[in-house]
C-alpha cells in the first residue's frame, strides 16, 4: 500500500485510541469486515436495550461502529485525506 501523507493524527487521550490506530491501518476489505461484525454487535446490544437490559455494552458497541466508519471516512472517502494509491481495485461506490 502506498504511503497515506495526511493520515489523521488520533490525540492520546482518545478511548480508541489503538483500536482506531488499527482501522486506519487496515486495508479495505479489512475495515469493512470489521465494520460488519461491529453492526451485529451493535445491532445485538440495541435488541438487549428493548427488552429493558440497558447496559454500558451499548454504549461502547455504539461507538466502536462508529470509530471504525469514521476511519473508512477519513481513509477511502474524504477528499483531502484519503490514501491516494491504495492496494485494491474497488471504487467507492462498491461500499
């Protein structure tokens, strides 16, 4: 993969921290995976919440989801900091 020139700098204090370092260190196909099986997770702990059992997992799941959005956004989607000559031949459109 090339070199990502304006990769977003995550501050020390972020809760994610090493687990944002790892989505935005992943390929594509990598992320989306991730970003699958946070959904379930996530899509798990809500169905928990309807019936009643609210808990700090829906929370964190929440947004560890949207961590791992946040970092396909940054890395694949917006213009001025995505990776220029990535490893994989999907256009963005495929996502």
């Amino acid at each position: 993969m090339s070199e990502w020139k304006k990769r977003p700098k995550i501050p020390e204090s972020h809760p994610f921290r090493e687990i944002y370092n790892d989505f935005l260190d992943s390929n594509r196909e990598e992320l989306l995976e991730w970003i699958d099986e946070l959904k379930k997770d996530r899509n798990a702990a809500l169905e928990e919440k309807k019936k009643g059992k609210k808990t700090f997992d829906h929370f964190i799941k929440q947004r560890m989801i949207d961590t791992a959005i946040e970092a396909y956004y940054w890395k694949y989607l917006n213009k001025e900091t995505k990776i220029e000559n990535n490893d994989e031949n999907m256009d963005s459109n495929q996502c």
